[in-house]
C-alpha cells in the first residue's frame, strides 16, 4: 500500500487490461469522476488483479475475489479504463484501489479517472464522498491544481453510461 496525502492507496495494476498493453503516456489536465450508477459497492466486482501480480494473494485479501468471471475490468475487452477506484474492500470497510499510474492514459482525454463504485445508500454515498474530496484534494495539491480541473464524466461525454463500458 501506498500513501497518497491522507489516503491509503492500494495498488492493484491492471496489468491485463488494453490500456496497459497500449502503454500510451498522457500529461493528466484534470480529474474526471465516473459512477457505476448500479447497487455495485464492492471493489471485487470492478477491478480484480492479475493472476501473475506477485502481490496476488494479499490483493484478493483485501479486494476480495469476484464471483463474476470476466466482468472485472482488468482485461483487454474494455475501451476504457480508471486509474482510481473507490469502495468497499472484502472486509466492508471503504478503500480506495489504483490501477493505473496517473500519466498512462485510460481514456480518449488526458484526465486522472476516478471510478466510484455505488450503493443506494446515503451513510454509504456521504462516506464515498468524503473519501473522493480527500483523494481529489490529495491529486490537486500534487499537481499544484484549483478544484476547477475536477470535472464530471457528464460533462465531457454527455451521453455515455459508465456501468455499459
């Protein structure tokens, strides 16, 4: 684990996945926050670290282990990809994962890419808040930025539905 700021940050590469075979290098202009929009609040079931990372078995002790086979997005069938990932870790407390190094570029743009993994849930939503702010505040004072650079994804891409990428 890895300290961003205040936050513990457990990196988790996404090592299979297009955008690190791609390897395309991005200078990050901003933050764009992303939702999965579904009851989705595990980590395991967005992000799941490769089977060769020697990391592996202390990463699904706290990720946990997905059930959903393929439906991580550590693979080469996703366009698109997160460098952070918020939510809740196998043992329910909230975590924050990385996958991806901040200049690798996982999307068609050059911002830093935070995923939140949703739950209907308000004590949930204001604890996912809380963390996101810390995190956002923690990537801004690291690249000197005011929190004009933080964005929604729905106001770069309008019409796109994050949980269909």
């Amino acid at each position: 684990m890895q300290r961003l700021g205040n936050q513990e940050i457990i990196k988790c590469w996404a090592t299979n996945s297009t955008q690190y075979a791609l390897n395309q290098h991005q200078e990050p202009i901003g933050i764009m926050i992303h939702s999965s929009g579904t009851r989705t609040p595990a980590l395991k079931t967005h992000i799941q670290p490769s089977k060769s990372d020697l990391n592996y078995d202390f990463l699904i002790q706290k990720i946990g282990r997905s059930s959903f086979i393929g439906n991580s997005l550590n693979h080469s069938h996703r366009s698109v990809n997160y460098h952070y990932f918020i939510g809740k870790l196998d043992n329910n407390e909230l975590g924050i994962v990385q996958a991806h190094p901040e200049d690798m570029k996982v999307w068609p743009d050059e911002y830093i890419h935070i995923f939140i993994c949703e739950d209907h849930n308000q004590e949930y939503a204001n604890n996912v808040m809380s963390k996101l702010t810390a995190l956002c505040e923690d990537i801004c004072d690291e690249y000197g930025w005011d929190y004009s650079r933080v964005i929604d994804c729905s106001e770069k891409y309008p019409y796109r539905v994050d949980a269909s990428v």
